[in-house]
C-alpha cells in the first residue's frame, strides 16, 4: 500500500510504499477512502504535539472507508461495510484515562490513516449513514466528537440554550450545527465577515468578528442578553479571558483548543467569581462517535485534496482560509 510518513517538521510528507497491514484478532483492515485534516494534524507535524513521538508517523487522526478484512473473533463487522475510525480505538466508552489517550491514531506513537490500509479493532470502525460520502465521515472522529461532547459531555445544552462558538473552523462549525439541531441559539466569532455570513446561513443568529471587537466577549454578552450558557474555547489562553466576559454567571467553558498558543495570563477571579465551570476535553469515546453521528447533522467539507497534493492540504489548513473541514481523498 501506499501511504504518507512524516519527515521532519519543515519537510513535505514522505510518499511510501509498504506490505499492506493484517488484521490481528479483533482487529478489522479498512481501506482507507478518505481523511480530514486538524489543526492537530499541523502541531504534530511540526513535532511539537505533547510528549515524545515517533519521527516518521503515518499521520492524520480522521478517515473513513471500507472493511476490507476481518480478524479471528470478530462477529461486528463485516466486509464492504462503510465505516468511520475512531480517533482513540482505545477508548470505548466510559471515563477518559492516559491508556485511551495514548491510543490516539496520528500522534505520539500510533500511526494514523493517511496511507490506503489501516488495521484498527473492530468497535473502533463505526458505520456511518448511507448517504454520506466518505469525506463526511471522515469528518467527524476528532472534530464532530469534540464537539459533541462541548454540547452534551457536560450539562447538556437544552432548546432556548445560547452557545457561542469561537471561529468557523472543523470544531466549531460542527458545534455551530449540532446546537442548532438541539434547538439552541448560537452566537459566532470569527475573523471575517464574510465566514460569518456563512455562519449565519447555518443557523447562528449572530456573528462578532474579533479583528474589529477587541472587546468581543461583552459584545457577545450583550448580545445573548446577560452572557451565554455555554463557550465553545477553541482559542486558548489568548480568548479565555473574552470567553469568561461572554459566558453567564453560573455557565460553562468548553475548553478545547490552543489556537493562540499554550501559555498566557488567566483572569482567575471571573472564574470563581462568577462561579463558571472549566471543563477540559479530549475529543471523545466511540460511543460518543456513535451518539454523535446518529444525530444525522452533515458535515461541512470545504476542499477535498487528491493523495497526491497531501502537502497542498497541510498548506490550505494552516493559510485558515477554510471554512469546516479540509479532506484528502484516497484509494479509487
Ligand atoms: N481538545 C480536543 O479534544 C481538541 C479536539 C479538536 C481540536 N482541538 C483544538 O481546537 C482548536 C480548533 O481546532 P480545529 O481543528 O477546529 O481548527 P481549524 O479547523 O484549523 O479552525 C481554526 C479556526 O479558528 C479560528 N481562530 C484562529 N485563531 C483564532 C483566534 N485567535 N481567536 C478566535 N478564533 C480563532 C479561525 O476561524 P476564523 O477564520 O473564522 O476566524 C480558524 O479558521 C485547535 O486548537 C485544536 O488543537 C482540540
């Protein structure tokens, strides 16, 4: 099979050829169809993606495709079912550990799935609806799981909730959609007017473009009449202290991203002041997978790349012109 291993970090991807993977008991082969792209996808190929990692990963967390093979024991799958593979195979369900994490495909030591075959257990192949194309299923393992468990992992967002979602990049946008399918009202920011048309066609009543609002959070606040229920933090350190201006006394912050780096100076007292809950996420499980994409909400695919323009994908994510997800398409 063919498949794309990382070459240092300011190297193009490395184009190989290697003996197609087996299945092991318990383990299904997928022919990979297609993959998305995270901004993690961008941190791990620039080596600095947490603890140690291995130099030259298959990398890519997000793919979908075909079961190809199966191994001994496996009675849940079949051969030519359309599936979706998880982000974590490690992790089935219940309460996150450092084992799941570890299991995490594209990252540290695990190979992830830009490359024609991959072998993964078999629970960690989740079908997806017959109407969706690869690329959309490809989109939800890291992406529409975060966001999922940003809206349902915690408190649970109800109907006539407010939510406000940073950016309209995979994580957000998903969240965008899916609080709109539960009835909730959304609020977005973002860096461009024009992408918070986009966001408004999808449902948000809103949008605050924070290139123009320094003070972004109280506008938001204003907006949802007293602050919102739940943030949906994609930006880290840099946004925390505007999302903590947005979010009402008693909300919640989905803590999720680091787009604006990993350290900064954190306004303590409105959290506890205003007795805001913190709740950090890791993605999530399979069943979250599962719950997830029975909630039938199509992804946005923005760009689908070729495997042979891999590099042009990495490039397009980190130029931030997307809107949703970037995909790479694989195999026939
Ligand atoms: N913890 C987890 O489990 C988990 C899972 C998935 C992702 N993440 C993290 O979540 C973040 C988003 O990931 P993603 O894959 O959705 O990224 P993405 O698709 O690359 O989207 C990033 C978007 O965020 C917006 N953005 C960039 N800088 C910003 C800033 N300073 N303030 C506000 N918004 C900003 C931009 O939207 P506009 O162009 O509209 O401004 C950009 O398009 C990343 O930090 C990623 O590592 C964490």
């Amino acid at each position: 099979m063919r498949a794309y291993r990382l070459n240092g970090p300011k190297a193009p991807l490395k184009l190989v050829e290697e003996p197609d993977p087996m299945p092991a008991a318990g383990q299904v082969v997928v022919d990979v169809k297609a993959a998305t792209l995270n901004y993690r996808d961008t941190i791990v190929q620039s080596g600095r993606y947490g603890g140690q990692q291995k130099t030259d990963l298959i990398p890519l967390s997000d793919g979908a495709g075909v079961i190809s093979a199966v191994g001994d024991g496996v009675s849940t799958a079949r051969i030519g079912e359309r599936v979706a593979v998880a982000f974590m195979p490690g992790w089935l369900d219940g309460p996150f550990s450092a084992a799941k994490q570890a299991s995490a495909l594209g990252g540290g030591f695990v190979d992830g799935v830009l490359a024609e075959r991959i072998a993964v257990p078999a629970a960690a192949a989740v079908p997806f609806p017959d109407d969706w194309g690869f690329e959309e299923a490809a989109a939800y393992p890291c992406a529409g799981v975060t966001a999922w468990s940003c809206l349902f992992g915690g408190r649970g967002i109800r109907p006539g909730g407010t939510v406000l979602v940073e950016g309209t990049g995979g994580v957000s946008t998903f969240a965008l959609q899916f609080a709109r399918a539960a009835g909730a009202r959304v609020i977005a920011t973002s860096s461009s007017d024009e992408k918070l048309a986009h966001a408004r066609a999808l449902g948000a009543e809103a949008g605050v473009n924070y290139r123009h609002v320094a003070r972004w959070g109280d506008r938001v606040a204003e907006i949802a009449g007293g602050g919102v229920d739940l943030v949906v933090e994609v930006g880290g350190s840099g946004t925390l202290n505007e999302a903590l201006r947005a979010v009402r006394p008693g909300g919640e912050i989905a803590l999720v991203g680091v787009l604006t780096g990993f350290d900064g100076a954190i306004n303590t007292s409105a959290i506890l002041m205003n007795g805001v809950d913190i709740r950090g996420i890791y993605v999530g499980s399979i069943g979250d997978l599962r719950q997830a994409m029975r909630s039938g909400v199509r992804p946005i695919v923005h760009e689908v790349f070729a495997f042979k323009d891999a590099d042009k994908a990495y490039a397009h994510l980190r130029a931030g012109g997307h809107r949703g997800k970037i995909a790479i398409r694989i195999g026939g």
